[in-house]
C-alpha cells in the first residue's frame, strides 16, 4: 500500500503470535507518525490505548465513553473493566 490517508484496521493482533504481533504494532505506530489518521478496532485494549491518542469504548454496540487515552488509561473503572488492574 502506497501511503495511506486513513486506515482502517480490525483486530490486527487476532490469532497472532505475541512476537508477531508487537511488529505489527510497530508498524502501525510508522504509518501513523508518518501522518496517517487510524481506525483501530482492537480487543487488547492495552495494545490499543497505547498506541492511540484518543480512544472509544463500546458495550454492546454503543459507544459508552470516549476521550483522550491518558485519560482513559487513569479512569478507574475502565482500569478495572478493560486493562486487568
């Protein structure tokens, strides 16, 4: 793919090995600091959030809060819901 705008990305690191899938995100971080705008849908909501700047969480379809990524990486309950702490 030559130098995409705006990609989108549905569970990246889904089946992959855990090797495989830090290159994958490794690159995506290139494309992005490349200037890139992403749609990542991802399950690993560590992976996600750190690689994102800004962030969505759904429940059964409905986005049930969303900002920056700092800020949902400090919220105590997605915390305890999402990121295993």
């Amino acid at each position: 793919m030559s130098r995409p705008s705006f990609l989108i990305l549905d569970e990246p690191s889904l089946g992959l090995a855990p090797m495989i899938v830090r290159e994958i995100f490794r690159i995506i971080e290139q494309i992005r600091q490349g200037g890139a705008t992403i749609l990542l849908v991802e399950q690993n909501a560590n992976l996600a959030l750190a690689s994102a700047e800004y962030g969505y969480v759904l429940e059964m379809g409905s986005i049930v809060k969303h900002q920056e990524t700092r800020s949902l990486k400090s919220d105590p309950a997605i915390k305890e819901a999402y990121l295993g702490t």
